[in-house]
C-alpha cells in the first residue's frame, strides 16, 4: 500500500501517509448457481473452521435441491469431515 515513487519540489523531501496498522477484514460466503447468488452471508474477520460449518448447516443445506452440485476449493474448513457430512 505503499507508493515507491512520487514528485516533489528539486531539493525538498517528498513526503507521503501510509496506511499502518490492522485492517478490518470482512468475508462473503455465498452459493453460486446459474440465476444468481443464494444465501450470502458476510462475516466480521475472517472465516474459520465453526463459521463454514454452522455456514453450510443454517444456510447452504436448506437451499440445495436434488441433483444440486457443492464444488468446495482447498479452505481448511471445507476439509472437515463435519462440512462433508451436512451436505
């Protein structure tokens, strides 16, 4: 986030804030099909193992339909044998 150029006056020092300290990080958890976003959830912080699982219980599971295909990528919460087993 910080500039590794700038201008100023010949002779004078550029000087130039930067952001310092934590950002917040805020995460969309969503289920994605072909008409669009189904059940998005935002979390405060980032997601963990507990919020992926109560996730897939409370929201994803009561919106799949029979046929429907959950495509999951290498998250650690998506490898947990409880997130396989609601779905």
């Amino acid at each position: 986030m910080m500039r590794r150029h700038g201008r100023c006056r010949r002779g004078e020092r550029l000087r130039s804030g930067v952001p310092h300290g934590r950002r917040k990080t805020t995460t969309l958890v969503t289920d994605l099909r072909r008409t669009g976003m189904v059940a998005p959830t935002v979390l405060d912080g980032r997601i963990n193992r507990d919020a992926f699982v109560a996730y897939v219980r409370q929201m994803l599971v009561p919106n799949l339909a029979p046929g429907d295909i959950v495509v999951m990528d290498n998250l650690s919460g998506h490898k947990a044998p409880v997130a396989r087993e609601a779905i």
